[in-house]
C-alpha cells in the first residue's frame, strides 16, 4: 500500500512537472523540442561507449542537417565536456527522520562543457548546467530505491542533453573570413588630412604640419544705448 501511494505520489509530481515546464515555452524531447543547430558536423568530446555521448549524439542526427564526426579537425565545432557528469554525479543527505535516520537524498547531477570550432576558437563559453532530484529513502524497499536513483538519474540525462541543445543552437558563428576592424587613426593613414592641417609634399620630415594661415574671430556688432529724448 504505501509503495503504491508512493508511485502515485511521484506521478503526480512529474505530471505537474511536466506542466510547468511546457507552460514556460521549454518543449521536452518527443513533445515538440527541436533544436536546429548552426553547424554542418559537430564532434563530441567523450567515449564512444558515454551514454551521455550516445544521447547526445542521437539529438544532434535527429536536430536539423547537423552530422557526427569522428575527427575534430575536420567537423565544425567541438564539444568539449570539462566535467563529466557520469564521473561526478553525487548522492547526499537531504532530510532525517525522527529516529535520526535518513529519510530522503538529494541526487545532482552536474556538467561543465564548451564548444570550439575547428581553429580552437571559443563559440561558447565553459557552461554549467546542474540538475538535482530529490528520491525517498526506505530500508525495506533497498531494491525499488535503486531501481527508482537509475531511473531518475536517466531522466536528468535527457533533461541535461535537452539544455545542451537549448544553448547550442543559440550559438551564432561568425564568419569565417570575417576581418577584424582596423583601429589606426587617421592621422597615420596616406592621403588623410585632419582638420587645421595641411599636406606637405612628399619627402618632408612631416608628412602632416600645422596650418599657419592666421584664423580670423568673428565680431560681434557694437549696439549703444539708446538716448532719452529731451521734452520742451
């Protein structure tokens, strides 16, 4: 009886979940979420046999004309994971019960990752994304507890890729043959002269010399006072 309650409980909260997540604009994977990535190939940066590599791979293939490649040289950007969240996922304390004895742990799972094009140059920026879930601890329920971390440790990693795609396909690459602007003034640029100077021929130890034509102020017309009229 009270595992049932507890399932029933749990699919409540992952419905209203659910809810509040659509309501807010994000769409989960399979309900509407598609990510269009600006990149022809990516090259993930984690083992081939990560199952967050394998997920992550998957959304990329699914998303847009974005392929896989196997070599980071060739592909257009690289995702780089800093931290591995297979390697640094926790389980801590998060309430006792009256007896002192755990009653629930908090689960996190975390990621720090960037993207790179082929240059080495950063697209985006190291990003965390740090997920959490909370799962109720019982000591005659050892084997449906675990069963139910896994599951729940499974879920942060789709949630996880989905935000990964999320930040992705925001990044907006700049051209290739872009060049970068010029900051010389122009004073030092061939064939520019500034105000209040004047070329001298070619040669010269200047190329650029004050003008000494004298500048004339303006005046300003003198007004006198009027004179009050005498009355006979």
């Amino acid at each position: 009886m009270t595992t049932l309650k507890g399932f029933l409980r749990n699919t409540v909260l992952v419905a209203a979940l659910a809810g509040s997540v659509t309501a807010c604009g994000f769409h989960l994977r399979g309900s509407g979420g598609n990510y269009t990535l600006p990149f022809a190939s990516m090259y993930v940066g984690l083992p081939e046999s990560s199952p967050l590599a394998i997920d992550l791979k998957r959304n990329i293939r699914v998303n847009g004309n974005t392929t896989v490649s196997n070599d980071p040289l060739s592909a257009d950007a690289t995702i780089e994971v800093i931290t591995d969240p297979e390697k640094t996922r926790s389980k801590s304390i998060l309430s006792l019960n009256s007896a002192g004895r755990v009653s629930e742990y908090l689960l996190a799972y975390n990621i720090v990752f960037r993207v790179k094009d082929r240059t080495g140059r950063e697209l985006l920026g190291p990003t965390q994304i740090t997920l959490t879930r909370p799962i109720t601890f019982s000591e005659t329920q050892l084997l449906a507890k675990e069963q139910e971390e896994a599951q729940l440790y499974r879920d942060m990693q789709k949630d996880l890729v989905q935000q990964m795609m999320r930040r992705m396909a925001a990044i907006k690459p700049s051209r290739p043959d872009a060049t970068p602007t010029s900051t010389v003034s122009p004073l030092t640029l061939p064939g520019i002269v500034s105000p209040g100077s004047v070329a001298t021929p070619a040669g010269s130890p200047s190329t650029l010399q004050p003008s000494s034509a004298p500048v004339e102020k303006a005046t300003e017309p003198v007004v006198e006072p009027a004179r009050p009229t005498r009355q006979e």
